[in-house]
C-alpha cells in the first residue's frame, strides 16, 4: 500500500472525494474547506491539522488520529470513526449527525454548539469533553466516559446512557427528557458549583 506523505501541504479547498489515503500523513496539513467527501482515511494522521469547514461527509476515519485538529464549523455526517483519537481538537459548531464514533478518544475535545444528532459515542472516551449548548437528540453514549464532561445546556432528549460513567459531569441546563440513564453514576451533578459533586 502506497502512503502519502502530505505533511503540512496547503491543500485548502482540494476537492479530495473518494479518495484513498489510507495511513497518509495528513498532519498540520492545511485542508480548510477541503472536500473529502466518502474519502477513506483510515489510519491517516491528521494531528494539528487545519479542518476548519471541511466536509467529510460519509469518510472513513477508522483509528484515524486527529489530536489538536481544527475541525470547527466541519461537516462530518455519516463518517465512520471508530477507535478514532480526537483528543484535544477543536470541533465546535461541526456536525456529525448519525456519525459512528464507537470507542473514539475525545477527551478535552471542544463540542460546543455541535450537532450531533443519532451520534453513536458507545464506549468512548469523553473526559472532560465541553459540550456546552450540543444538540445530542437520541444520541447513543452507552458505556461512555463523560468524567467531567461539561453539558451545560446541551439537548440530550432521547438519548441513551446507560451505563455511562457521568461523575463530575455538568449537567446544568440540560434536557434529558426521554434519556435513557440505567447505570449511569454519579447523575445529579447539575451545576459542579465548587467543583464537587
């Protein structure tokens, strides 16, 4: 398998749908409002690299590393990102409706004002992740890490979480009408004011 090596390339609004850069080296490359469209990036590094408006609708992301990336204002809906690393990025006002993001690492991952509608965030990896104001409608988080999490204001109506390790979350303004909690712990802690529980 051929690896392209695109460190830090200028590559701002490529049209890049469908393609192949499976384990690429994609870091601190600049791919704002690229268009990756069903593009396979399985594997790919794409660490510190500039996302900002990019669309990657329908992309394979599978163990993709996207650490520190700036993905704000992205269009990822439909993306398959499983065990993806995310830790870190930027991602505010993006939108993943029904994205696959099974046993991703999001922690300290910015989601504020994201939409994230049918997300499936099962057993991943959301410590202290800022999802303040996130549209999270019938979202599946079972099993997820949402230590210190903060929702404030974030719809989570319809939302599945069980089993979900909540402890330290903010949950301050947050809709859970229809949510389903069974052994999620810690529930409750509605505004962490002090930073307690």
């Amino acid at each position: 398998m051929r690896v392209v090596e695109l460190h830090g390339e200028q590559l701002q609004n490529a049209n890049l749908k469908n393609t192949k850069l499976m384990f690429s080296n994609l870091g601190s490359a600049n791919l704002q409002g690229a268009n990756l469209t069903g593009a396979n990036l399985t594997g790919a590094d794409l660490r510190g690299a500039n996302l900002q408006g990019a669309y990657f609708t329908t992309a394979n992301l599978t163990s993709a590393n996207l650490s520190n990336a700036n993905l704000t204002g992205a269009d990822l809906e439909d993306v398959v990102a499983t065990n993806a690393i995310m830790q870190s990025a930027d991602m505010r006002r993006v939108e993943m409706q029904n994205a696959f993001l099974k046993g991703a690492n999001l922690s300290y991952a910015r989601l504020d004002d994201a939409y994230l509608v049918e997300i499936n965030l099962t057993a991943a990896n959301l410590q202290v992740v800022n999802f303040s104001r996130a549209d999270l409608r019938d979202a599946i988080l079972t099993n997820a890490d949402l230590e210190s999490a903060d929702l404030t204001g974030a719809d989570m109506s319809g939302a599945n979480l069980a089993g979900a390790n909540m402890w330290g979350t903010v949950l301050k303004g947050i809709n859970l009408k229809g949510a389903d909690t069974t052994g999620a712990n810690a529930l409750g802690c509605y505004n962490n004011a002090g930073g307690g529980c």
